[in-house]
C-alpha cells in the first residue's frame, strides 16, 4: 500500500506579519511629488499647446494624445499630493 507523506509543519518564528507601519509624509516625499507634479503639467501644457498650434493632423492626433497621457499623470500625482498633504496634517 502507498504511504501518505507527512507534511511538516513550519515553524510560526519564520513567518512574517504585516509589521503595521505607517505612511509617513516627509518633506523628501512630498517634495518629489510636487516635482513630479510639476514636471507633469509643464509637459501636459506644452502639449497642450502643440496640439492647438500644429495644423497637420497627425501631429494633432500625437499631441492630442500626449496632452491626455501627462493630464492624467498630473491629475494622478495631484491626487497623491492631496493624501500626502493631508496625512502631514493629520500628523500634527
């Protein structure tokens, strides 16, 4: 007849449990976010500012795209900086 292996179990010192830290908003994080943010809605107005300018149809189709790529990379970081922003209040 076949045996059935015995499993082992593992030990429970082994594992890992969420350690429960929390989201801290240093000045370095929120800095890099508004720069991010920055960097985003220069590059989301710029454009922007292509896709109105340009008469070629293509380049309106590009800069047409672009403009909704970095908005909603803006919007994004935006949003992020707001539950940053509101955990530092919190903090306090």
């Amino acid at each position: 007849m076949a045996r059935k292996k015995l499993r082992r179990g593992s030990k429970s010192s082994n594992k890992r449990r969420g350690s429960g830290r929390k989201v801290v908003a240093s000045s370095r994080k929120m800095g890099m976010i508004l720069g991010n943010l920055i960097l985003s809605a220069v590059l989301f107005l710029v454009s922007l500012g292509l896709y109105l300018v340009t008469e070629n149809e293509i380049l309106m189709n590009f800069f047409g795209i672009l403009a909704i790529i970095f908005g909603s990379i803006g919007l994004a970081f935006l949003i992020v900086y707001s539950v940053f922003l509101v955990l530092k209040i919190m903090k306090k």
